[in-house]
C-alpha cells in the first residue's frame, strides 16, 4: 500500500515547490477567506465561480474564471501600514491599520487600470491605479488596534486620507468603503 502512495506523496512535495517564493500566502484550509480578487490577475489560488458556492457573487452577478482568496494570515503576511485620519461626519480620529491596497495588488499581479472595491451591501466604488499607487490607501483589518468585524466596517474597510484621491468628497467620507470582501480588476479603457 506504501509503494502506492509514495508516488502522490512525491507529486505533493513537487507541486508544493512550484509555488514561487514571492507568491503572496495562500489562504489556509478550513480558514475563513475575507477577500476575493477577480479580473486581471496574473495570479490565483482558486478556481472559477460557482453559483451554489459563490452566492453572495450570484447575489451581487458577480462571475469570475479563477481568483485569488485571501484569509487573515495571508493578509497579515503582506507589509503593514498604519494611518490616522479623520473625516468632518466622524466623531473621532481613527488609526487603521493593515496592508496598503496596492500591495495586495501586487501580491496578485494586478494587471488593470481600475478597481472596484466591493462591500458585502453591494456598494462598490471605483478608482484608478494611479489613485491607488500615488497614496497611502489601506484595506484595514483594524481599527484603534481591534480586529473589524462582520456587522462593524469589516471583514476589511477601505481607508485613505481625505483630498487623497481625485474627486472625493471633501465633506464625508463617501469612498471609503467598509465590510470589503472582493476587489475586481478590470483591464479595460
């Protein structure tokens, strides 16, 4: 019996060496994925879109080929970054902190000039590349050193200073996107 597992075992070994070094982490077995990266994308760890599987895209009509599914440590394994701000209609300062949004990006090989950043409610603004790269954008898991959570601004809230991106609103915090969960690429003009 072990002369016929040897054979899969060694395939297992070999595929688990392909993966490049400077690939991103891939999200545990068994652990929650937080966010999903669709479009142009160079690289994926998970397959096409399945509407029983999938039913909050089949919700939203959301279909992809493959993406990429990022859990909490493979987020957390990306550089950290942490930013302070304040809008007019918060109460407060609030300190976010997680991976900026162009290196979650570039973890995946993002190969467009737009993103829509979605929210589990169906809202989705968009932005360049150019938007994303020129300033301090943080797809946050935190917020004053607490995790985000589902029914707060998580699973991820999309966080930026204000009259950082071109045209946003000077008087709220419209763009900032709370309870992110996909991120969809597009290569288009």
């Amino acid at each position: 019996m072990s002369r016929l597992l040897a054979p899969f075992a060694a395939m297992l070994i070999t595929l688990s060496l392909i993966v490049p070094a400077a690939s991103p982490a891939l999200a545990q077995q068994g652990e929650p994925v937080l966010l999903t990266v669709t479009g142009a994308i160079k690289t994926t760890n998970r397959g096409p879109f399945d509407p029983f599987r999938d039913s909050l895209f089949e919700t939203l009509k959301e279909t992809f080929k493959a993406a990429f599914a990022f859990d909490r440590a493979a987020l957390l394994a990306l550089p950290q970054a942490t930013i302070t701000t304040k809008y007019p209609n918060w109460p407060t300062k609030v300190t976010a902190r997680g991976p900026l949004l162009k290196d979650v990006l570039a973890a995946v090989g993002a190969d467009g000039n737009r993103v829509r950043v979605q929210a589990l409610d169906g809202y989705a603004p968009e932005f360049t590349m150019a938007d994303i790269t020129a300033g301090t954008v943080v797809l946050a898991l935190e917020a004053d050193g607490q995790p985000l959570s589902i029914g707060g601004r998580g699973p991820l809230w999309l966080v930026f200073p204000p009259n950082s991106i071109a045209g946003q609103s000077t008087e709220d915090d419209s763009g900032l996107a709370w309870a992110v969960f996909h991120l969809a690429v597009d290569s288009s003009k």
